[in-house]
C-alpha cells in the first residue's frame, strides 16, 4: 500500500511502535507474518491482496509472504523478504528492492526468508518463548506449523497472550496520523453515500446502487473496508444479497466505507427511500434511531464503558417504540429482560481502524479486556465493545430498528416478553425493512468527535440527496 500522509515520518513511526512492543514483551523474540495471496479457482489466479493488519501497523509493507522478527533484548528487528527473481521481474515488474522495503519500514537488517527458519529453530533450542498473534487464515496456520515445526492445532494454542494485550493497547489509541488516515477513507465514504442516494430510484437494482458506490472508491486507488451492503432488506444485517429490484416506497440501507490505501477503514451507513420522499411511518421509525444515535454519541466519553452507552441506548429506542405502541412497560425493564433485541439485535457499536471491527482477530480482549466476560444474552451479545472508553479510540455508532418477519414469527410464537412488546401491533411493520444510522467517531479528552465530512443525516438533508443529480466519479477529493 502507498499514498502515505505527507508530514508524516513513517519509517521512524513504525520503528518506535516496534521499539515500544518490544520493550513491553521483554523477552523471547516476536513473530510477525504477513499475509500471502490467497488463489481464488488456482494457484495463479488469486484475490486481491491484502496484508495482515498488525504486519501493516509494525511495518507498513504491503506485499505478500514477508515476515519480520523482533528481538527484544538486542533491540532490533529483521525483515525477511525473497529477492525478486528475473520471472517476478518478467511477469510483475520490477518492484522495490528488499533494502528500499527495509528502509520504508524502518528496519536495518533484510534477511533471505529461509534464515527466519534458523532463527526460529536457535529460539527453540535456547527455550526462547516464541510469541505470535492468532493466525486467522489457513495459509498462516500452516506456515507457523511449518516454521515452529508443530501442529496446526498447537499453532492456534501457543499464540502469546502478552502479545496480544500489548498490541492490543496499542492499536487502541490512535494517532494523529491515523485520524487522517480513516478521515481520507471517509471523504471517499461521503461520496459513495451521497452517489448512491441520488442514484436509487424505483426501478433500480441493488446491484447498480453497489457498482456505483465501488466505482467511486475504485477509481480513487480504494478498496471497499468490507462487503457493502446495499439493500431494500435492511433487516438482514449482512445482507449479501444484491438480486432485489428496488420499489417504489421502500428504503434502502447503505453500509459501506472506502478503506484508505494505507488500509485504514470507514463504516458508515444510511437508509434512505428509494423515491426521495420518507412516509410518515417511515420518518417516525427513522427519527427514532437518529434520537438513539445523536444521544449515544453525546454519551461517549473518556470513562464511560460503552455497554453504559448501549444500554442508554436501547433504553431511548423502547421509549420511542412505545410512543409508536410497539412496545409497553417499563424501558429499563424491557431493556433488561432483552425485550429490545426485537427491534435492535445487535451492538451499539465496534472498535474500528486497520479493520473494520477493529482487531476481531485478537478477541474480547479489545472490547472487553481480560476481566469482564461477555453476555449470552441475545442482542447483548453482538455487543463488541465494552470496555471504558479512552481518548483516542474510534468507535462506530450504529443503532438501527428493524422488523425481522422470522424473528418476529418466532418470539411471537413463543409469546416472548408479551409484557413489553405488542404483537398485534408489529405485525402491522412486518414487511417494513429496517433503518440503521451509522458514523465513526473519536473519542477525545472531554467527549467524541465524529469524523469525516458531514453525510446527510437528518430527514431534510436526505431527502435534498436523494433529489441531486449523480455526482461524477472524479475529480478526486
Ligand atoms: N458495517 C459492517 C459491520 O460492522 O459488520
């Protein structure tokens, strides 16, 4: 990956993050592993690439199969690289020399990639501890086999818990430069919103609406942070389905960020009707969630644990629903009991930086810490952070109220919280879809701050979106 922020020192930014990690582990040497190219039908024909995402916070490369060591009593490090053969300069070009890699990453000492075999079997020999992350991908699980000269199954149970709550810590806590990082993604997230609010129309398909928004990222060196979603059925939360034609009268949910080229992630979503105009239903569910979503931000702050903010949330929703006689009762009760998670079955947000669920790959130790377990309950548990919150996190906000016809059929049957929640009455929104509102925020000394440039949000500012006409896919912002 390239097109760094210009002002910033880079090879000295990773080389103090190494320089930090290292001295909180003290002993043994670390492994990191980049990531390698994953064949998509053979072995030459392979998905886009994209590194492992601790390997680009230590070293920035963005190239398949490197490897790196650090060692922290002798406080270094050693890239290990393959030199690039005639056949890779025939076949890819000629690319930067494995010095110019070591340089742009900050790291004195490039090895061959079959040394790191020797000093991994020295480390062993000497009764080093080995530490590296969890691998989550095959390919790693059986490179780190081969390298520790183990199983794939003691591979996933020696990974280093001190290395994971380190980096954990961390890649909490972003910089300056990052913040500038995730704000370029959003500029770009910004116009794939606002192209695809003045793009739908009734008649349009789901899969124009999704091109559209990737040809604006595409087209300025940005892959899409995940999957978007760009559907008529905002109740299903993933939904990966992009078959539907869109009609007249239905809302359409967008959740979809441009990742920046040094990798960092936006998330951000909007629901907004397929014709330009909300109906009186649809703006009452929608300012409901925009109630939820401008108090949970104004809750976020340095010392506040965001299960608080989740709860504060879903508490404000049952207040909302029971003005629309979908709900009844006590919120903090019906909030308790899980009454809610009718409506809103998942978390009020996530950590968010080089992923889009910031670090998944190290577990509840980002949102939850070593301490507090997670919840079973349903709803509660797709609740991925927890934790106080600290300044310099970035988080997304993301409530949403959806009406889920097997969800809805299920509970009913069961007459589940019957106290709370009025049947007869949700039936009648039961093909209604669902509304979620989404923006990324940081959390500063004194509050939050959400970042990015200002994607319409409120009713009047959506439905003067949805009236534009498409913006063109340059010039770059
Ligand atoms: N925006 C997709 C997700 O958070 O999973």
């Amino acid at each position: 990956m390239s097109d760094k922020s210009a002002g910033h020192n880079w090879p000295e930014i990773y080389r103090r993050r190494r320089e930090r990690i290292r001295d909180r582990i003290g002993d043994g040497v670390i492994l990191w592993l980049g990531n390698s190219l994953q064949p998509r039908n053979y072995e030459g024909n392979t998905y886009p690439f994209r590194q492992n995402s601790h390997f680009l916070y230590y070293a920035g490369l963005s190239k398949p199969e490197l490897a790196m060591l650090s060692f922290p009593d002798a406080g270094r490090d050693i890239l290990f690289a393959e030199s690039p053969g005639i056949d890779t300069v025939i076949w890819n070009g000629p690319g930067p020399s494995n010095e110019d890699l070591a340089q742009d990453a900050g790291i004195d000492a490039v090895q061959d990639p079959r040394r790191l075999q020797t000093h991994l079997d020295l480390a062993r020999k000497q009764e080093r501890p080995i530490h590296y992350l969890p691998p989550y991908s095959a390919s790693s699980i059986y490179r780190l086999a081969a390298l520790l000269k183990t199983g794939p199954e003691e591979v996933k149970t020696g990974v280093s818990e001190i290395l994971m709550e380190e980096v954990s810590k961390q890649r909490s806590l972003k910089s300056e430069a990052e913040i500038e990082q995730i704000e370029k993604a959003l500029s770009v997230t910004d116009r794939m919103h606002r192209a695809c609010m003045a793009a739908a129309r009734p008649g349009a398909r789901e899969i124009e609406l999704s091109g559209l928004i990737q040809s604006i990222a595409l087209s300025r060196n940005m892959q899409q942070a995940f999957n978007p979603i760009v559907t008529v059925h905002g109740e299903v939360l993933h939904n990966d389905s992009k078959e539907t034609v869109v009609g007249d009268g239905r809302l359409v949910l967008n959740d979809s960020g441009a990742e920046s080229p040094m990798g960092y992630a936006s998330d951000i979503t909007r629901t907004f009707p397929a014709n330009g105009k909300f109906t009186d239903i649809q703006k009452e569910i929608y300012q409901i969630v925009l109630r939820v979503q401008l108090e949970a931000i104004d809750m976020a702050k340095p010392g506040v644990t965001y299960r608080d903010v989740h709860t504060a949330a879903c508490g404000i929703m049952v207040d909302g629903l029971k003005t629309l006689g979908l709900m009844r009762g006590d919120a903090a009760e019906a909030v308790e009991a899980g009454a809610h998670a009718l409506f809103f079955p998942h978390g009020i947000g996530h950590m968010m930086g080089l992923d889009v669920h910031d670090m998944e790959d190290l577990g509840d130790i980002v949102g939850y810490g070593k301490k507090e377990p997670r919840s079973g309950q349903f709803g509660l548990k797709y609740l991925r952070l927890s934790r106080p919150l600290e300044p310099g996190f970035v988080l997304t906000v993301e409530p949403g109220i959806y009406f889920i016809p097997a969800l809805i059929d299920r509970w009913q049957s069961e007459r589940r919280h019957e106290a709370f929640i009025n049947y007869d009455r949700v039936r009648d929104f039961v093909t209604f879809g669902g509304i979620r509102i989404e923006d990324n925020i940081l959390v500063t000394s004194s509050g939050s701050k959400v970042l990015g440039p200002p994607i319409p949000k409120t009713i009047p500012e959506v439905e003067e979106a949805c009236g534009c006409s498409i913006q063109p896919v340059w010039p770059p912002v």
